[in-house]
C-alpha cells in the first residue's frame, strides 16, 4: 500500500475510487465502506484509496477531553492494507483543512490531484466548512466532475450500531472479545520493543485496563502466541529487543 501525506505531493491523473474518514479502529462497519471501494475500483479499474486524518478531527478542535483513540496512523495504515486498499492519504487536520469548503476540496484535491472516478460515502457523513459536504450536496457535484457516488448503509452488528465511539466503551470495560467482535480483528498495539517493553509515547492511544492478555505477536515475520502485562502506558512483552512488535489481544 502507498502512503502520501498530505495532496501536494501526489503525482495528478491518478485513477481512483475514494472514501474519506478517520477511520479509527478500523472497524466492521468501517469495511463494508472498504469492501464498496474495492468493489467499485475494480469495475472502474482505479485504485483504492482512503483519505484519513492527523491529528484527529476531535483533537485537532479541542474535543479530544478524556478521548483515546483505537488506532495510531501507523496502526490504521497496517490495518487498510490488511484489508487490500491500495493507497492511504494522510491530511493534515489543521484550521486551514477544516475550513475548506467541501466542494473545493472535492474538485481540487479528490478530482485534479486524485482523478477520482468514484467516491463511496457512509450514511452519516460529513465533509468540509460547516460539515455541508454530504450526500445530498455530493449529487450535483458528481455529475459536474463526472465521478460515480455511492453511499453505504449503516451496519449494525447483532442489531448494535457500530462506531469507534461503542468500541472505546466496550474497551473501557476491559472485554476484549466483545471488542474483538466489534472491530473483526484483535485489537492492535504496535511499537518499538526495547528489552522487552513498548512504551506508548502516544498519549491519546487507548490501552485496555491494567491486566495480563493472551495475545498474538509478530516481528521480524514471526508470529506466535504470549502472554503480555500492560501496566500503566508499558506493555510488558517477552524479551524482544530492538524490533517493531504487532500486538493482537
């Protein structure tokens, strides 16, 4: 998977079916939107590509107060390319990029720079200055620029919504297979190991509660089961020094 920060460096006339999002965790009702890219990308022929965000929009207004997020952008990039999108832009969530009006940002950063041909949308969502940017106001746009829209459905789990705001709860609560259900995969941590602890640096990634965890690990392409002690913001791991860890609980 390709990886571009920010637009401006983005070679133009790409082809591609587009989804924009924070895509926190990466959940189940985040890969119905994922599977509806991949889908249209192959019938159009372009590329998969995700449009996500840094810092969090929440963060980035102030909002973020007792928050923590599933996922860091690295976390999210391993996740996107597990389930096969082929590119992920990273926009810097900045004053400047909130205050777009959303058919600007359509036209000069998804169509000119992204040649977007197709844009799949989520049933609440919401885009540019004063979050004007939705489906509706999305229609006449598609037929001006002469890309394919579609928006998705919302997608329940066992009849429960499904959003990063329901996982962060359930986290809470330290019930990681009810998390595990939730998202469709483990939950991730991924850091760099330093005799046999992750630090975590970032504040506003979100740890279950203290404990030992039956978990999946991997580096150095080897997979294998451990059990792991997260304390406070370490994750105690067996001896691994010096290497990259992916942490599934």
């Amino acid at each position: 998977m390709t990886i571009d920060y920010g637009f401006e460096n983005i070679t133009p006339a790409l082809r591609s079916v587009v989804t924009i999002g924070s895509f926190d965790g990466v959940h189940s009702g985040h890969k119905v939107l994922l599977h509806a890219v991949k889908k249209m990308a192959s019938r159009l022929n372009a590329e998969s590509v995700v449009v996500t965000f840094d810092p969090h929009p929440r963060i980035a207004m102030g909002k973020a107060d007792g928050m923590g997020l599933l996922t860091t952008i690295q976390e999210r990039a391993v996740l996107l390319e597990r389930e096969g999108i082929d590119r992920m832009v990273v926009a810097r969530f900045d004053e400047n990029f909130r205050s777009q009006p959303y058919d600007a940002f359509v036209r000069e950063s998804l169509v000119e720079r992204l040649g977007m041909v197709g844009m799949i949308v989520g049933y609440n969502h919401r885009l540019g200055r004063g979050n004007e940017g939705n489906y509706d106001s999305l229609k006449p746009l598609a037929e001006e620029c002469g890309f394919e829209l579609e928006c998705v459905a919302q997608h329940l789990v066992d009849g429960a919504k499904i959003s990063s705001t329901v996982v962060r709860e359930i986290m809470a609560r330290g019930d990681m297979r009810e998390v595990e259900r939730m998202l469709g995969q483990r939950y991730l941590i991924m850091g760099e190991a330093k005799a046999g602890i992750i630090d975590i640096a970032d504040n506003y990634k979100l740890l279950p509660a203290s404990g030992i965890y039956d978990a999946l690990l991997y580096y150095n392409n080897i997979r294998y089961r451990a059990k792991v002690e997260i304390k406070e913001r370490r994750v105690q791991l067996p001896e691994i020094v010096g290497a990259t860890v992916i942490v599934e609980l």
